[in-house]
C-alpha cells in the first residue's frame, strides 16, 4: 500500500484496487508531493513549468530568426563593402562570435544551478539575454559612429551569447525535473515547439517589414523595431520564471544537505568534465547532429536561399515559414512518440534520415522552382524535428541531478559553440573557397555519421526516472502506476 499526502500535511492510505484516499482522506494532492521513493506531481504546475521554459527559449530563438533573415541588411548597416559575399560573412562573423562566449556562460551558470537552484539562474539567464537584443536595436549604424558600430553590435552579441550560455541546459533541466517519467518526451518536446514560436516570430516579423517598408526606410530605421520588441518580451518572461517553484529533485537535494546540517557543496569544474566524461562526449556527439542541421535549416538556409541561389527573397522567406509552422504542428506528436518507442530510435532515424535524404533535398533546394524548394525544406524540417522533439528530454537524462545543470551546460554549449553557431559560417566561407554549392548537404551528412555514433552507445531514458532522481509520477496517475514507477 502507498501513501498519498492530503493539503493538511497528514499522510492517509491509498485504496490498493484504485489507488484513491480512504475515506479517511479530504484534501488534493498539493502541487508535488515528494516521497522518499516516488515524486508525486500536479499536471497543472507542470505545464506552467514548461511554459515559463519555452518562453526563454523562444526569446533567444527570436532574435536568431531576427538576425538570421535581416543578415543582408545588418551587413549594410554594421559593414559597408562593395562586397555582399564580404558583408554577409562579416555579419555572421559576428552571429557566430556570440557561440564563442557560450561554454563560459555555461560554466558560470551551469553550476551556479546546480549550487543555487535552477529557477533563479533562469531568472537571471533572461535578464540578461532580454537587454543584450534589446542594446542591439539602441546601436547607431557604421554611417553614424564609423567602426565603434560593429564593436557594439559585437559587445551586444557576446552579452546574448553569456546569458544563453545557460539558458538551454537550464530549461531542458527544468521541464525534465518537473516532467512525470512517462510523458517527459511530450513536455521536453513544447520547449523546441518555443523555439520554433520564437523563430517563426522574429522571421515573420522581418517578412512583414521586407514586405512593407522600401530599402531605404528598412535601412535607416526598420531593422530596429525587431530587436527593440525583446525588451517587453524579457519582462513577461521574468514575471513568469519568478512565479515559478524549484524543481522537485533540485528540492530533494536541498532537502539531503538540510538533514545533514550543511550547504550544497561547490563541485569542482574538474569533477564537472572528468567525472562525467563519458556523458559529455555523448552529450557533444548528440548537441553536434542536433544544432548543426538546427542552424543549416532555420539560419543559414534563408541566406542560402537569397545570396548564393539568387532566389526570390520573399518566396524563400515564405517557404522557411511554412517548414517551421509544419514543424510545430508535428512537434508536440513526435515528442509523443518518443515517450512510446524510445529516444534512441526517433534520433537514429533522424541521422539516417539525414544522411541519405541531405544531397537529394539540397538538389531539390537548388532546382529553384517554388515547389521543389518546399519539398526539399519539408523534407528537411521533418527530419530535424527527430531531434527537436526528443533532444530535451535525452540531454538530462545523460547525467545525476548534482551535476546536471552544470555537466549539460558544459558539454551543450562546447559543442554548439564548436559545430552548431558556427555552421553558417563556416558553409559560406565553405562555398566561396570551392564553388560547390553542395556544401550545406555534406556537412550535414558529416554531422549525421557523428550523431548516429553518439546514438549507438547513449542508453534509453524513455520512462525511466533521470539519474539521481526518484520516480515521478502525475497526481492523477493510479496506485498501480507509482507502485509500478517504485518497482
């Protein structure tokens, strides 16, 4: 028999044929009710979790959708040349110098949420990235203060890429801590579901402005008004992150260090990265696959698109709307299934999705015709949603409650700094030092083979509880599910 807590903190027996209160028993369950061995959860608190989570996410990816589909007029505002190819690269010179600034901001953030608590480094997280996209819309342009303008659009990025250094190990943390063992995929899922939100927004928005404003308007003062909107964004999304409680396995941790008279300890950064070898390179392997096909697809492509095809601009702005829109509509599914047959599967199929599929999607991509463009992008977007959908429930799940905030943020924000922010990049100067406009595909398709070795050794996670943490179940579920989660 197993106990369920009532609101007035007494403890009454649950029915062993339907797992409800005895007679005995008048209260709900609170918020979470942890036990020793089973953590009890309230559906309701759960969602408001994942929400506050999405919302940075979709904030930081915002302003990626920004600068992403503004890149042309940024290099004309931040870089003058007579050379577009030398403008793009300079702008996404500086997109990418952000990545570089993003393992330090997880070696900063990461531990300090495995010391202090996930949610106020969250806060603080959001602060931050909120006035790094906000300072960006206040820059005067190169016309105005010559090259003092490229080195604060520089400063603005490394502050972005300080905050974000914590942002996404810190919320995949968060979700996952709250999330019941059974539908961790389902709600790690909606924090990529904020993602592409947040993108579909800032590229939206710079549609609608492309479309509206002349060049000279969009020149002088349009590529501002994206930008300046992250202030109020920031705000919400602190109002909603402060509301939030601690995570239950954080609280269980607290809860050991009180009974023991003595404060969470300070793991050393060596512990952090020897300790947990292993899972980093797992870890790196798996954020690699992820993050470059995330950035070919949702950053690099709309430039792909204008600069090298010579494509329409709107059309290809349009058609990179529609694969993310597909996306979130199959997103909160995939998550889904991931819960059902496994992480591991869903990611394998991703990587040999994209290894067999990427050359035939980039010729499609090349061929021009509106149609053919869609269905090469759809192809695409459907193969990235393997990892959106279950990368955020598989990533903590590498690693034990003391060091998991910390040891994610480290091996995350390594990898993307090395492989992910650095794709469109890197892709470009590819293309201008060959001419081979098949560069995107083989990259990818390199990425692939690595990920799918990072597959073949990661154990399954699906329905499990995370390491160092105790099964967790939903408030509604019956007593043969937590004695089944116990067993």
């Amino acid at each position: 028999m197993v106990a369920f807590r009532s609101s007035s903190g007494r403890t009454a027996p649950l029915s062993p044929t339907k797992g409800r209160p005895l007679p005995t028993a008048t209260a709900v369950a609170p918020r979470t009710a942890p036990r020793s061995d089973v953590t009890v959860t309230d559906p309701a608190l759960v969602k408001r979790a994942v929400k506050a989570a999405a919302l940075g996410n979709a904030m930081e990816w915002f302003d990626f959708g920004v600068y992403s589909y503004i890149a042309v007029t940024l290099g004309k505002v931040f870089f003058p040349s007579g050379n577009p190819t030398a403008q793009l690269l300079s702008t996404f010179g500086a997109f990418a110098a952000a990545f570089l600034v993003r393992p330090l901001g997880g070696m900063v953030f990461g531990p300090l949420g495995d010391r202090i608590g996930r949610q106020k480094v969250l806060a603080l997280t959001m602060i931050m990235m909120a006035a790094g996209t906000f300072a960006i819309g206040l820059i005067p342009s190169y016309g105005a203060i010559g090259v003092g303008a490229p080195l604060l659009l520089l400063a603005a990025r490394l502050v972005q890429g300080f905050s974000t250094g914590g942002e996404y190990a810190g919320a995949s943390t968060f979700i996952a801590e709250y999330a019941p063992d059974k539908k961790r995929g389902f709600f790690g899922s909606w924090l990529e579901f904020g993602t592409l939100a947040g993108y579909i927004g800032g590229a939206g928005l710079v549609t609608l402005m492309t479309a509206l404003l002349s060049t000279e308007d969009l020149l002088s003062w349009g590529w501002r008004i994206p930008f300046l909107i992250a202030g109020p964004m920031g705000v919400i999304g602190l109002y909603l992150r402060m509301r939030l409680e601690e995570t239950p396995a954080f609280a269980a941790e607290l809860a050991k260090a009180s009974k023991q008279e003595k404060d969470r300890p300070k793991v050393p950064l060596r512990e952090l990265v020897t300790g947990q070898w292993r899972a980093l390179l797992l870890c790196m392997g798996l954020v690699l696959v992820f993050n470059v096909t995330d950035y070919m697809l949702l950053s690099y492509m709309p430039s792909y698109l204008t600069s090298e095809l010579k494509y329409d601009e709107t059309h290809g702005l349009l058609v990179v709307l529609g694969v993310m829109a597909l996306m979130m509509i199959v997103q909160p599914f995939a998550g889904a299934l991931t819960d059902r047959i496994g992480r591991r599967p869903v990611i394998a199929a991703g990587c040999a999705g994209f290894l067999a599929l990427s050359v035939p999607a980039v010729l499609l991509i090349r061929q021009g015709s509106l149609l053919a463009v869609a269905l090469g992008m759809g192809a695409l977007g459907l193969l990235l949603v393997c990892f959106t959908a279950a990368m955020p429930a598989a990533l903590p799940a590498l690693f034990p409650t003391k060091v998991r905030y910390g040891s994610l943020s480290i091996g995350f924000n390594v990898s993307v700094s090395l492989f992910g922010g650095t794709t469109p990049l890197v892709v470009t100067a590819l293309i201008g030092a060959t001419g081979n406009m098949m560069m995107p595909a083989y990259y990818m398709m390199a990425a692939a083979v690595i990920g799918g070795v990072a597959v073949w050794f990661m154990t399954e996670s699906a329905g499990r509880p995370l390491p160092g943490s105790a099964p967790s179940v939903e408030s509604i579920d019956s007593a043969e599910s937590i004695e089944s989660a116990d067993r």
